[in-house]
C-alpha cells in the first residue's frame, strides 16, 4: 500500500519551505500511528507469528534476508523512542538481525526517505553471545556479549581499532550502559568472508558490532551523529526488549527529553538477557 503525503506541489501562498516541513510532520505521524497500532495489537506481531505487519515499506518488502518482523520491531522502537523525546535523523535506520549466523550479512543500513538499501553488510558479535549463532545478550560490564535495542549513533573517533563510532543506548537495562562497556562499532580484520570460510564463523569482539575492514569507514560515516540503529533478535530475547519498550511508551518520562541519552522512567529489567550461562572463552577467540 502507498501513502501519499504530500503532494509534488506546494499550494499557492505556501512557500517551499512550509510544505517540506509538513511533509516531514506526516511522515513522523504515519511511523507513529504505525507504532501505537502494533503496539495495541492491531497491525503488531505475536511472538511465534510469521505475518508481518501491514503498513512497512513497501520498497523493503523483497530485499532478500531482511526480516519483516525484524523492521517492524525497529521502526516500533524509534517510534516509542520519538514519543520520549529523543532526537534523530528520520531518513536512514540500521538494523541489525542477531537471528542470523555472523557467516551471514546480517547488517543492513536503510534509507528510509528513499526506499533504498545503502549497505549490507556482515557484522561480529560478542565472545560471550555464542559461536556462529549469538544465543545470550547482556547489558552487563565485563560480559562480552552483545547488546539488543535501539541506539542512537554518535560521534567518530580513532581508537585502538581505528576509526570508530560511538553508540549511546536508549533502552534502560537493556543497553544503556553501552557507554561504559566502550560498545561502538569499528572494523575488524576477523570480519570477512574468508575468515568465514576458514573457521565456519566470524571472529567475535568484546561486544561491538564489528564490521570488515574494507567497508567499516563507509558505513561509519553514513550512519554517524544522530541515527538510530536497532538490535534485533528472536525468541524470548525480543521478548525482553518488547517488554522493555511497551513499558516505556505506556509510561514515558513527564516531560520530554531531547537529548540523545533520553531515559526511560520505567524499572530496570536486569542486566542480563540470556538463554544459558556465559560461554567461556576457548582457545582462538578473537577478542578486542
């Protein structure tokens, strides 16, 4: 279904100006009725459902391996973030499908206001979330694992892994201390096809999302200073931050946070989301 919101013509007597400003309003109002119609059930997903649900991107709907449901949980979680305030771009969103093997490119980055895919892309995960499949995710210090939820994307640096990008979680217990755990994403030389070949996995980080070296810079300085990226998993994991973000929408903040580390007044859900205990790290792991 299309959905026109504009028209390719400004009435008379309203400037240029006006009518890109109003369609930029009918756009955010079309995501967020979107947004309150899954989370009251109408168009949303159950858990377990294959359907996805009505109203996505329609220029999105035959990429190949991008998950219906996967966006359908982004979008809801930059809507819901929206509502609380936080400030970012509208016109690109990362997405990131931990139910997907790391041999798989599993990272796409999407420009929404263009019916695009502008990157896919393989991505490592946390030595503690698993082997080729991430199992276990945590909010927690020192756990090497891979956070979920939604992130907004900050500055660049040079750091021990080059040329990286800060990430500011948005999700209270889920990912806010992505900060303090130095999660950005950076490129990484155990991100690549070959290194896929050779060991049937990717090598794991610390629990940055790496990406290959050859396109790491590219797709950093796409994404930087103010975009939403959303990790995405399946079973009782997506379930958890569903939890976290229907709690935050139907309990939002008293008065609206513009900045970008907004914080939900909702409890903490626990430092940890996992199917089983950690991991211990094996010979050979790839760690930075």
């Amino acid at each position: 279904m299309r959905v026109n919101l504009t028209s390719s013509s400004a009435p008379t007597g309203v400037t240029a100006g006006a009518a890109a400003a109003a369609g930029h309003r009918g756009r955010l109002l079309l995501v967020s009725i979107l947004a309150a119609l899954q989370l009251l059930g109408v168009a949303g997903l159950r858990p377990g459902t294959a359907a996805a649900p009505a109203g996505l991107p329609a220029a999105f709907g035959d990429v190949a391996g991008l998950s219906p449901r996967a966006l359908a949980a982004a979008l809801d979680a930059v809507a819901c973030a929206r509502s609380r305030g936080v400030a970012g771009r509208d016109d690109l969103l990362t997405l990131i499908d931990y139910s997907l093997p790391s041999t798989a490119p599993r990272l796409w980055v999407l420009d929404l206001a263009r019916g695009k895919v502008l990157f896919h892309e393989l991505v490592a995960h946390g030595a503690g979330s698993g082997d080729n499949y991430a199992t276990r995710f945590s909010n927690a210090p020192d756990s090497r694992q891979t956070s979920l939820g939604l992130f907004l994307t900050g500055g660049t640096y040079e750091g021990g892994n080059g040329y990286s990008l800060k990430l500011n979680g948005l999700d209270r217990g889920v990912n806010d201390l992505a900060e303090e755990r130095k999660i950005v994403m950076h490129g990484a030389w155990y991100v690549s096809a070959d290194h896929a070949r050779s060991f049937g996995r990717l090598g794991r980080s610390w629990g940055c999302p790496a990406l290959p070296v050859t396109s790491a810079h590219a797709v950093i300085d796409v994404i930087k200073n103010g975009t939403f990226l959303f990790s995405y998993a399946g079973g009782p994991a997506l379930q958890t931050v569903q939890a976290a973000l229907r709690s935050a929408c139907v309990n939002p903040p008293a008065s609206a946070v513009s900045s970008a580390r907004a914080t939900p007044a909702t409890p903490a859900i626990g430092s940890a989301i996992t199917a089983a205990p950690t991991a211990a790290l094996t010979p050979g792991t790839q760690l930075h």
